[in-house]
C-alpha cells in the first residue's frame, strides 16, 4: 500500500468517527488526521519549471530548491524530506 493510499484510507475512516461521541473516538479521528497531514508531507515530487526546480508535497505546498538540493538530486537523485 502506497503512502497516497494509506493517507486516503486514514482520512476516509477518520470521517466516519465524530468529536462528540467519546473521548476516546474524538483522539483517534485527530490521530488519524494527523498521521495523513504528515504523511503528505513526507510525499514529495519534484516538478521542473523553466530552470528552477520546485519541489512539491502532496498537499500542494511547493518552494523553489536550493542551491545544495539542486545538485544533490543532479548528481546522486536524492530528493528532499520535507517542503
């Protein structure tokens, strides 16, 4: 199972829980969207824009790669953690 799939499954079951039945299903449902968020996060592409590199995570957060990252990911195709 993939991260995207993982992510989507983990907000699909988080939306079936409610807040207000009981403490123990309001701290899984926020558990279950955060391990999505960081998931997401840890998910990243990199999308070539003219010269200048951009690096995407899966939530659609997006910078521009820095000078050490650019030559990283030339030479040994290491991509970023994080955006």
């Amino acid at each position: 199972m993939s991260n995207e799939d993982l992510t989507t499954r983990a907000r699909d079951l988080a939306r079936n829980l409610s807040y207000n039945d009981s403490p123990l299903l309001a701290a899984t449902k926020h558990t279950l969207f955060e391990l999505a968020n960081r998931l997401d996060q840890l998910s990243v592409r990199i999308d070539p824009t003219d010269n200048r590199h951009v690096i995407v995570d899966a939530l659609s957060r997006w910078r521009f790669m820095t000078w050490r990252e650019r030559v990283a990911y030339r030479l040994f195709k290491v991509l970023p953690r994080e955006v």
